[in-house]
C-alpha cells in the first residue's frame, strides 16, 4: 500500500519578507502569492522490512535506519527525518517499516518555496496514512512549527500556508503564529490574461536564503529605518496588488511589481546582484513593466509583466542570459493526498 500526496510551489506576488518575525509579529504582515503547475510530491510505502528509508528521487539521495521513533537530524533529508519525529512526538504510531520518497518539480533555494511546499507534502503524506484529523491551518502551522523551531531553519510562513491551502490568496499574518488566509475569488478572464502576460524565468542560480532572511530579521530587530520602510511600503504592494487584480486592473500590475522590486532590494544586501540588476533592465528594455526576484531573493526565479504581446520579445531576450523560461498554469488547489 502506497499513501501519497501533492502540494503545489507557489509564484510571491506582492509583500515577500513581511511575513517573516519579528517584523510580522511588530507590524503585522501582508502578501499576496498564487500557486502554480509545478509540486512538491511525497510517497510512503510500507515494507515487510525492518527499515527506514527515505529518498529524495530530484537529488538521487537516500539514506537507511534501523526502525527508530526519532531519526537524526545531521543535516543529510532533514526535512524527511524532520516530519517524521515531529509526527511520532505528536502523534505516536507503531513503527514499521516504511520507504518515504519525494519529488520536487523545481531546485531547493530557487524562490518559489520548494522547502516548505516539500514539508507540506511529506506531513500530507503522514496524514493521509494515519488518517489525521488535521485541518489546513493545523497542517500549514504545523510544517511551519517543523521548519523553523524543530529544525531551526530561517524563513517566513507564506509557503506553507499557500502550499496547504492552494489558489490565490492575501495573507495576513500576525504576533503569535497568527495567519488569516483570505481566498481570492478572481475573474476567470483576469487570471488567464495574468498567465499570459507573466513570466516566470529560473536565473539557472540558486542561492541560500537563510544568510539574508537573518539579515532582514536583525535589521528589523536593531530598528533599521530603511529596511522596516521598505517592509512597510512591500505590505502597501500586497494591498495594491490585491485591489488591481480584484477589480482586473492589470495594466498596473507592472508597475506595481517595479516598486516592489525597488523596495525589496533595501530590506538586505545580496537580495540583488549585478546578475539580477542586468537581467532585469534587459526584461524591462525588451518590453517588461516590472518584475520582481521570487522568494528571499539572490538569484532563483524571477518574474516578470509583459503586457500586450511583449512576452514573445522578453523572453528571447531572457535567453540570452543562459537561463531557462518555465511554462507553468497557475492552480486552485493545495494539499492533495490519497491512497493505492
């Protein structure tokens, strides 16, 4: 018997970083993100072995224990290992053995929330196993409790949320874990006509998000003025964005995205590069309104608004930089799971 499940990667549209404390519990934080055609898969199947494996089958690794209710955290598919404790500790089960396997569509570290969505699969998969009465925010605030306090990694908490609840959606996030997730209900015209005129380009580089996003936490907790106003004026962006897409004013969307790109860039160093400054003026001198770096920024994806029929011209000029343009829909549903 294999029990599996899917949870979607997501495209950052408006107010990256404000979901991240201490800024987020201080000030309250907004964004708006959409999930996409590309996931993060798990499967486990039992085996008549007395054995854990589990395997990432994108990065061909994999490792073996002896049957455990805890396995070590050392820094090898700690995100596997990682649910996994944490759902023996919560959830105690009689241990067998089992093979825990995933897939992602897209490179960890590249901006689209590929750790957290994999969290968010793997915990699906456990779920759908033990039959846990887990609703979308336990599971979204329990990949978060794994993420960032079991495993102590640096982050925000949009892309468990998005993973999870899937669709378009402006998050609210507050002191103490609090998340109000806000379903968009948007035109079917305005989201085929966003599809088309955004492209999503993978700069061929991924970059470790941790060093700036403990950059933007201690330039918030030593009350850097500029980098808290550009967290202030991101939060703004979400709303703007929110109200553009709503009302399908689209053609600010553009804009829209360029002050956000102008005010990212202030949050920390090495959110951009020369890399990322050069692809992004090409894009805008090819016919882009505006852009912006997907996730913490550094390199990964970025994406970028060509109106009319602009994105032709963008992204022959995207090309030329060696990296790749990914086709993608954008999707209405989050977490999925199930048997076979």
């Amino acid at each position: 018997m294999i029990f599996r499940s899917k949870a979607p990667l997501r495209i950052g549209l408006a107010g990256g970083g404000t979901d991240v404390s201490p800024y987020s519990d201080m000030y309250g934080g907004a964004i708006l993100n959409a999930t996409i055609s590309l996931s993060a898969n798990a499967s486990i199947e039992l085996l008549d072995t007395d054995e854990i494996i589990v395997e990432t089958l994108d990065r061909n690794e994999q490792q073996r224990f002896e049957l455990s209710t805890s396995l070590p955290i050392n820094g090898q598919l700690d995100l596997l290992k990682g649910v996994y404790n944490r759902i023996q500790k919560d959830f105690p089960f009689p241990v067998r053995g089992f093979r825990l396997s995933t897939f992602v569509d897209a490179p960890a570290g590249s901006g689209l929330g590929t750790s957290s969505t994999l969290v968010v699969a793997i915990l699906g998969a456990f779920v759908e196993m033990l039959k846990l009465p887990l609703g979308d925010y336990d599971i979204a605030h329990l990949a978060f409790q794994i993420e960032r306090e079991d495993l102590q990694l640096a982050g925000g908490k949009q892309d468990q949320y998005a993973a999870t609840f899937g669709g378009v959606n402006f998050m609210e996030f507050y002191a103490d874990d609090k998340v109000i997730v806000n379903p968009l209900r948007i035109r079917p015209e305005y989201m085929h006509e966003l599809g088309n005129n955004l492209v999503l380009y993978f700069t061929a580089s991924s970059r470790e998000s941790a060093h700036i996003i403990k950059e933007q936490v201690k330039n918030v907790n030593e009350k850097n003025e500029k980098s808290i106003d550009a967290m202030h004026q991101l939060k703004e962006q979400s709303r703007m964005m929110k109200e553009a897409l709503l009302k399908g004013r689209l053609h600010e969307f553009g804009e829209i995205l360029d002050f956000g790109f102008q005010q990212k860039r202030k949050m920390a160093h090495n959110i951009s590069n020369s890399m990322i400054e050069d692809i992004y003026n090409a894009a805008k001198s090819a016919g882009a309104t505006g852009g912006k770096i997907s996730g913490a920024g550094g390199g990964g994806f970025m994406i970028f608004y060509c109106p009319g029929n602009t994105r032709y011209a963008v992204i022959d000029t995207l090309k030329t930089f060696g990296g790749e343009v990914k086709n993608y829909l954008f999707t209405k549903y989050g977490l999925t799971t199930w048997t076979i």
